[in-house]
C-alpha cells in the first residue's frame, strides 16, 4: 500500500531483511517517527486509532523503498485502549463523589423531617377511605416535592452567603471543602426556582403559591447579605422568622392546598391542624436555640449575634431543652382534652415518653462540646416523626 511520507526522522539503523522476516516490526527494523499525520492512498488498510501519548511508527524494509509493507494486525494498529480505561476508570467514582456531595448539600435530616410534617398535615383534612383517591395523592405529590425543593434552595441560599462561617462550623459542606463551586450552588438554585414555578402552575393552585412566596421569602431574607436581610444576624428576627415559615409555609398553605384544591371541600381550620401548627412552632423555636449552640464559634468570629453567642452555650442550651420540655407538657394537657379515650392515652403517655427520652439524654450532653451539641440538636430532628405522629390522636 503506497503512502506519501511527510519529512521524517531517521531513529534506527538499516538491515537488510530475510524473506520469512519481511512484514513483521522487529527491533532492527528502519524505523521512521512521524511528526506530522500521514496521508494514505488506500485508508481502508490501516485502521485510525490514534494514541495522543505516542509517536506513530511505521517500518519498511530495503528492498520495498517507497512503500510501507502490510503488517500483521496487531503489530500496526495503534492501541487506544489504556488510554480510555484510564478515563473510564474514574467516571464511577467521580460521579459518587458528586452525589455524596449533593447529598450533604441537602442536610438530609431536616429533608426528611419536614417531608414527614408534610405527610402528616395532608393527612389531617382526611375523613374516609373514599377520601385517598387518585387525586389526593397527586395533590400529596405535589406539596412534597415543592418542599423538597424548597428545602434545597433555603439550605443553598444559606450555604451560598455562609461560606465563610461553614469553614469553620461545617467543614464537610461541599461548598466549604470546594467539591462546589459557587456557580454550581446558583445553578441549583436557579434551577429550583424554575422547577417549583413549573409545579404550581401545573397545580393551579393558590396555595401552593403561597407555599413557595413564604419560603422563598424566609430562604433569601434569612441568609442574603442584602441590605435589611440577614435576619440571621439578629435573634429576634431568625427565630420569629423562621417560626412563621413553619407556621404558614410548612403547615396552613398545605393544609389548604389538600383540604380545598385537592379534596374541594370549603376551607375549615380544624382543632387538629391548630394543635399541630402549635406544636411545630414550639419545636421549632427550640430547635434554631439548639441549632446555634455547635456553631458558636463561627458565628462569634463572623458577628453573627445568637443566644448562644449572647448568653454562652450552657445557658442556651437550658433554654432550648425547657422549651422542649414545656412543649412536651403542653402535648399532655391538650392530648388529654382528646373526645376518644384511646386518643388520650396515646397523647398523653407518648408525649411523656418524649419529655423522659429528652430529660435524660440531656444529662449525657455536655453543651460546650461541638458533637454532643450537635447530637442532641439532630435527636430532635430524629423525634420529629413521633411527635407528629401523636397529633393524629387530638380529635
């Protein structure tokens, strides 16, 4: 097969060959390196695989001059595959690296906390069997998504304006370690606010409107470094703030949503979505108390003024156990109200169970220890499903 050779260096020496030996690339073989890609008459001989990492050599023996003898398949081809195990090799792990990533980014124990206050409020408006239709559990669809996806804009908003603190408090978020960029955070950001639009629209329903106006209200007021924003910053505004997001874009909006425009009936504040919106505001309150406490440091050095940072760990921590407690004792009184007998006895010994379980781990906590601060704060977030579990029995 003829080829036109561009101008080549000479890198080994000439030896005649033997017949037998001819089409074969042995060590002695005159060698050519190519430095720029050669055209071929015939390309349909030689296959193109081409490896960046090596020259292209091709071997001629004396008595051919001016052509290029066929070789053996497997002496010609130029072999690609190293190249492309090496990349393929790290696709699988890059990709779990991502997703663990993403799965930080999510703070997934209060995604699933609020994704189980979600289910229990849609469920309070029930009042048959006939009631869990194809529909309803579209509507139920439809405002747990929403607030998974409003969970993951608050928490990035948060993450976005908090970068400096969480090198400090929260090393393994991704935006602090750097496994994200802050376009990335944006990104997601933007592409939730897209999504969530898209849902209610589809929904047409008014509620879910204010679903996402609260939260995307509470998300970028609550973080954002804009002027009259960063509530955080203050611990009347972080705390009220954040109770009337759970008030109003957590329960009534979705109370709303499930009662008129999945079910169609008229709107009806019930003893039950009141005793429940209480409830959760309480746990709530306690929860930004204890929230703060592992990141005292931080948040002192960055001027962010929280009860902890005000009144030391020790003291905020009292605080925040008494207003669990009281709230505990609060679910026994109203429980005990209950018109089924049955009901009373599971509010009133379930709510005492609670109260015991806190009582005593927070005699294993010591306050000014980062990570038995944060246990005790994730604790709360681990018995949120049985505290909502018991406001079912309030009738």
């Amino acid at each position: 097969m003829e080829a036109l050779l561009k101008p080549v260096s000479l890198t080994n020496s000439l030896r005649k060959y033997s017949p037998h030996e001819r089409g074969y690339l042995t060590r002695d073989s005159l060698c050519f390196t190519a430095r720029r890609r050669l055209p071929v008459r015939y390309p349909h001989d030689i296959r193109r695989k081409w490896n960046v990492k090596k020259s292209l050599k091709l071997s001629a023996s004396v008595g051919n001059e001016g052509y290029i003898e066929k070789l053996p398949r497997k002496k010609y081809m130029l072999d690609n595959k190293g190249l492309s195990s090496k990349h393929l090799d790290g696709y699988p792990s890059h990709i779990l690296k991502k997703l663990e990533a993403f799965y930080h980014f999510c703070r997934p124990y209060s995604l699933v906390g609020t994704e189980v206050v979600i289910l229990s409020v849609a469920f309070l408006p029930i009042g048959s069997i006939a009631d869990l239709s194809p529909k309803f559990f579209i509507g139920l669809l439809q405002i747990m998504v929403l607030q998974a996806l409003n969970h993951i804009y608050i928490v990035g908003i948060n993450q976005l304006f908090d970068v400096e603190i969480d090198k400090i408090n929260k090393q393994y978020l991704p935006l602090a370690s750097g496994e994200f960029s802050t376009r990335d955070i944006v990104a997601i950001s933007f592409l939730i606010c897209v999504l969530s639009i898209g849902i209610v629209f589809m929904s047409k329903s008014p509620a879910l409107l204010g679903f996402i106006v609260v939260n995307f209200i509470y998300g970028t007021g609550y973080s954002a470094n804009l002027p009259f924003l960063r509530w955080k910053r203050h611990p009347l505004l972080a705390i009220s703030s954040t109770v009337l997001v759970w008030a109003f874009g957590v329960h009534i909006f979705s109370f709303i949503h499930i009662q008129k425009y999945v079910l169609g009936r008229p709107n009806l504040i019930t003893k039950s979505i009141i005793f429940q919106t209480m409830m959760m505001c309480l746990y709530t309150l306690s929860g930004v108390i204890l929230k703060d406490i592992p990141d005292t440091d931080g948040d002192k050095e960055n001027g962010i003024d929280t009860l902890s940072v005000r009144f030391g760990e020790e003291r905020a921590f009292a605080i925040g156990l008494n207003v669990i407690i009281a709230t505990l004792g609060l679910g026994m009184v109203v429980g005990a109200s209950s018109s089924f007998w049955f009901g009373k006895i599971i509010a009133v010994l379930g709510h005492l169970a609670l109260a015991l379980v806190y009582w005593q781990r927070s005699r294993q906590t010591d306050p000014k220890n980062k990570s038995s601060a944060q246990s005790f704060y994730l604790l709360v977030w681990k018995l949120l499903p049985v505290a909502n579990f018991l406001t079912h029995f309030v009738r």
